[in-house]
C-alpha cells in the first residue's frame, strides 16, 4: 500500500488494540496535537485525510484527532487517560518542531517516572540536510545527527528516529511492545523528520491489519513462591504496601481476601490509594511521609513488609526510615523484576492479582490477630475533626479537601499532583472505588492537574471529575479550560487560591530558610518579595477561558458551590481562597530534605542540628 510515512503511522495507530482477561479494547483512542511547520503538512495531513475519506474509503480508518493548548498538557492528559485505563489505553501526541516538540519533555518525564504508557510523535530536522541549518535546527559541532528531540532518549523507554520509510514498521511494532508491557511501559519516543513524515512508500499490507496486544498476567515462578511464603510464615507483625500496580492489574478483590485471610493490615502508596476502601476492616491508610500515624506505627514495628506493586519512592518509605524493626524483611509483589527486588527483598516477578492469589494460597494457615483498630478508631476521629475544622476567617486547606471528599460520589475521582495538596490528601482522603484517587505525586508536576482532569473524563465520561488546583499550578497550565470547554467536557476544578507555593513555604521554614521567595507578592523597597499580595483575580481570569466560576468565602460557600457544581452541565471552576498557615494532623514520620550544612542564620543552624537527628534513623535496608 503506497501511502506517507505520516498516513502509515495514523493508518497503523488506528488498528491496534489490547486484551486483558479476554476484554479488548483500541490501544491507541486518539491523537493530541498542535500543528507547525513540522507536522501540519505529515501527521496533519493524514489526520485530516483519513477524517475525510473513512466513510468513503473501506480502507481508510479514521483516528480522533483533539487539540490542546500546551504540548506538555496533551502528554499530562495521554497520562491521565492510560492511568484511568490502567495502562491498557493511552492516546499519541503530535508537536512540530523545535519548542513544540521539547515542550512535551516534561510530559515524557512524569510518564516514564509514573510507568504511564504515552506514544510522542515529536517532529524533526529535515533527514536530507539539503537546507541545514533550517528554523528553530539545533547544531552542535560534534554530531550531524543530533537534534533537540535527542533530549528524548533519557526519558523515554524507547527511542527512535525514522530516517528512511523502510525503517517504520519496525519501529511501530517495537513502540507498541514496550507501550503496552506492565514491566516496560513510560514514555515512547519516535522522532518524525519533518521530510520524511511526507515521503511516500510501499508499505505491507500486513502492517496495517487489525492487532491485538495481549497483556499478560505473570504468574509466580514455584521456587521464588515458597521462598516468599516462608519469609511471611515467619513473622510476628507483617504489614501490606499497595502501590499503583494494585489498582492497574485490578487486584482489590485478591487484596481484600487475601488481608482478610491472613489479619494483615494494609497500607497504601499514593498510586496505590483506593486499593481497598478507607472502611475497609485491614485498611490504616496512607504509610511513609505522607501517611497516618496507625500505618507509620505499623511500618516502624513490623517484621516483614510485603510491597505489592510499588516502587517503593522516598514518601513510601519516608526516606529509607519507615521501617525501623531492625530484623525486618521484604517481599515484593511486582510485575517488573527492578521493583521486585529493591531493598534487598524476596523478590515474586508477578501480576499483583495473581501474586496475591498464589502467596494467599501458599500461606493459607497462616493467621495474625489485628491490633490496630482502636488506634483506627481514634484517627478516623481526627480526620473527621480536620475535614470539619472551622477555622476562620479564610478556610483550612483541609477543609475544602473535607468538603471535595463529600461531594465526591464513590465513583467520582478527584485529581491532583503538586503542592501540599497530596501530601494532605493521603492523609485525609476517604477512597472508596480504585480509580476515585488519582493523585499524580511520582513527578509531582505543576500543570497537571487541569489536563490530567481532561484525560481522566475522556477515559471515563460517566464520572464526575473534581480538580483540586491551587493558584501555582493554575497559572503555570490554565489554558486547558479552554481544550475541555471546546471538547464539551464537563470538570469541576476547584480552585484554592492561597497567594503561591504554600507547601514549598512550608518546607522552606522547616529548613530555616524562611519562606522565602515562596509567595505571589510585590516586590518592596529591599529588593525582596516582601510586599502586599498581588491583586490577582483568578475567577476571573478562569471566566475569561469560557469556564462558569463560583466565587466562595467560607466552607459552607464551597460546600453549596460544590453542589451547584455537580448539578451543571459544562464546566465549572469552584473558587475559595484558604489560609496556607492552617494545621493538619502529623502523619508521624520524615522526609529527607538536606539542610546547609553551614549558615549564618539561627533558624538554618536549628533546622540542621534537627536534620542531622532525623537523617541517623535512615537505614540501607540491606
């Protein structure tokens, strides 16, 4: 078939879809994009061609196209959508070249960190070089074959660059296994040169017939299952980690019988959040930096942690501290053999499902007595007293994350990723369904929030989505309004305004360096940001993008806007301005931040001596 490399890659991308459990489903539901001088006359063309002719054209297959706003917020909405899909779907993205492209670097690098499938099509230098140097080319003395989209490599878990037509189907096929591999999947990179994108070839027909990506379920290999049984036979106080490959591989209902069965507790990660229910009788929450003092506790005396489907970040294990029982062991659960075996662990190369299925068969006599649900009790007892607080006169950030969480149905989501945020909302949050806590805190990347929400629709429309966004990541990425106002996408994006980066504020005075440069305020006469705070009217500016806004002063303003909210038809933006100095609850436990060894300032010689304190607890786990 004589087509374009671009009308090969949209003609293949159309016919690829994936199975799991004998569900398939399109791998590929779309293509973001915006258009330059690098792709409107390849990848744009056959988007547009294959528009126009899939009615006319039994040959010709049609492949959504959506326009954003930002490259870097068309891969944050591609990550979103795979992690809603878990993994099993995700969209391509398209940019021109040069800034078009390299803006979507930091999208690659929060799908690579967070193993979120995501296809970048980034265009590129002309493979001829007839007309080199041409726009926005990068030239360097030392390689001709070096272009700003090599920036990729590190960031992607493949990497391309389609020289010559004969060397695509190689390329798609390899893209696709490593998309679409729980072990593998991040970030795929192939390069498009802009010439190249338009040449014509003739293709195999087979290339472009209907295929179907098996993802598999690994099964436990029988020596390193006994290996594992023993070491959990021979505890005293285990305790349970979900991470995020609980919730990609389904695993609630192996989780729940399996705590069930054996009285293990169950703490979770960030991605791993909503696992099991926050009611459920084994549940104590949140662990590590971020995490309840019950599971804390729990972490700090266990003997053995058996860790299904994390990676084990430095908030799981707030910083190699969480688990203090100098005796204790692991045994990770883990679908890639590089997670299976951190911390010097017994290592079960497995789909956490089946993982967990074949480990509760293998330690069925096994029993431990819980201990934990008094201590349960009384800090259920907290949150609800911080979700409730009634500060004044501006709200607590707790508060509204209290009045998010009620409005929330039990298959809403609600979606996140940077500030101080994250850190309260795995503390505080009540999940009740697997894919109601999407909290993006593996890069914690500003911007994602809005866009994030636009994937996260797109994957499951019968949702409510609720982003939470305070006013240092709405300005860095509001422009998505725009993209889900186009698209009819109906989100509820509340938005707390609290005058810059309160977390970062925070974390700036326990190091003793003072909050500095950490709020939106003028610049005063000592050339420091010392100033009032800036007069800046985010409802309005989220109005002028086309959203409804609802401007609140108190809980019950936001807890009335949040109804309102839900009962709209389009999207609407929830407006409250909190007080950032609010308290919550400790979750009991340490993050390592290094602090100036050397200083002139009391409170920077204070945070150090408190530093050099904590950092003795940390442990190799060896």
């Amino acid at each position: 078939m004589r087509l374009t490399v671009a009308q090969a890659v949209v003609r293949f991308l159309a016919n690829q879809w994936t199975e799991r459990d004998g569900v398939e489903q399109r791998a590929i539901a779309g293509m973001w994009g915006i258009f330059g001088h690098g792709n409107v006359a390849g990848i744009g063309q056959a988007l547009v061609q294959a528009q126009r002719t899939a009615q006319k054209d039994l040959l010709s297959v049609d492949l959504p196209y959506r326009l954003a706003r930002n490259e870097q917020a068309m891969v944050h909405a591609a990550a979103g959508f795979a992690k809603m899909k878990n993994r099993l779907a995700t969209y391509a993205c398209t940019a021109s070249i040069g800034p078009g492209s390299t803006n979507m670097l930091t999208g690659a690098a929060l799908a690579t960190v967070n193993r979120l499938p995501v296809l970048l099509l980034p265009s590129d230098v002309f493979a001829t070089r007839v007309a080199a140097p041409v726009l926005q080319e990068l030239e360097v003395p030392y390689g001709g074959d070096v272009s700003v989209n090599d920036a990729f490599r590190p960031l992607s878990r493949f990497f391309d660059r389609i020289w010559r037509p004969e060397q695509l189907p190689a390329a798609l096929l390899s893209a696709m296994r490593v998309l679409f591999d729980p072990a593998e999947t991040g970030a795929v990179t192939l390069c498009l040169p802009q010439d190249v994108q338009t040449e014509a070839y003739d293709f195999p027909d087979e290339l472009f017939e209907r295929r179907v990506w098996h993802v598999g379920r690994p099964v436990p290999e029988p020596a390193a299952l006994a290996r594992a049984a023993e070491v959990i036979r021979g505890a005293r106080r285990p305790l349970l980690i979900a991470g995020g490959g609980a919730v990609y591989s389904e695993a609630s209902a192996a989780l729940d019988a399996f705590a069930r069965a054996t009285g293990i507790p169950v703490a979770d990660t960030q991605a791993g959040k909503g696992a099991l229910s926050w009611d459920h009788p084994h549940a104590v929450g949140g662990v590590g930096a971020t995490g309840t003092p019950v599971a804390n506790r729990l972490a700090r005396e266990a003997d053995v942690i058996i860790g299904v489907g994390t990676r084990y970040s430095d908030f799981t294990t707030a910083s190699h501290t969480a688990f203090a029982n100098p005796e204790v062991r692991f045994v990770n659960v883990n679908v890639a053999s590089f997670d299976g075996h951190k911390l010097a662990a017994t290592a079960l190369v497995a789909d956490a499902r089946e993982g967990l299925l074949a480990l509760r068969e293998a330690v069925r006599d096994v029993t431990f007595q819980p201990d934990w649900q008094r201590d349960m009790a009384a800090w259920q007892q907290r949150v609800d007293r911080a979700c409730h607080l009634g500060h004044g006169p501006l709200p607590a950030q707790s508060e509204v994350i209290g009045a998010v969480n009620d409005a929330c149905g039990e298959r809403d989501v609600v979606v996140q990723a940077a500030g101080s945020m994250p850190g309260d909302l795995h503390l505080l949050w009540r999940a009740r369904d697997p894919k109601q806590y999407h909290v993006e805190y593996g890069y914690s990347c500003m911007g994602f929030e809005i866009a994030g929400a636009v994937g996260v629709k797109l994957a499951d429309p019968s949702r409510e989505v609720f982003a939470l966004v305070g006013d240092g990541s709405y300005l860095m990425m509001a422009q998505e309004l725009v993209t889900a106002v186009a698209d009819g996408l109906k989100l509820i994006v509340v938005l707390v305004q609290n005058h810059g980066f309160a977390s970062i504020g925070s974390l700036s005075e326990s190091v003793g360096s003072q909050r500095f440069g950490t709020s939106y305020r003028y610049r005063s006469d000592d050339e420091d940001y010392g100033g009032g705070y800036l007069p800046v009217d985010l409802a309005a500016n989220a109005e002028s993008l086309g959203a409804a806004v609802i401007r609140c002063r108190s809980v019950a303003d936001l807890v009335d806007g949040l109804n309102r909210a839900r009962d709209a038809d389009r999207l609407t933006v929830v407006h409250v301005e909190t007080d950032p100095l609010s308290p919550v609850p400790s979750s009991e436990s340490w993050w390592d931040v290094p602090v100036s060894e050397v200083s002139e300032l009391a409170t920077t010689r204070d945070a150090r001596a408190g530093y050099q304190s904590a950092k003795r607890a940390q442990r190799p786990y060896l």
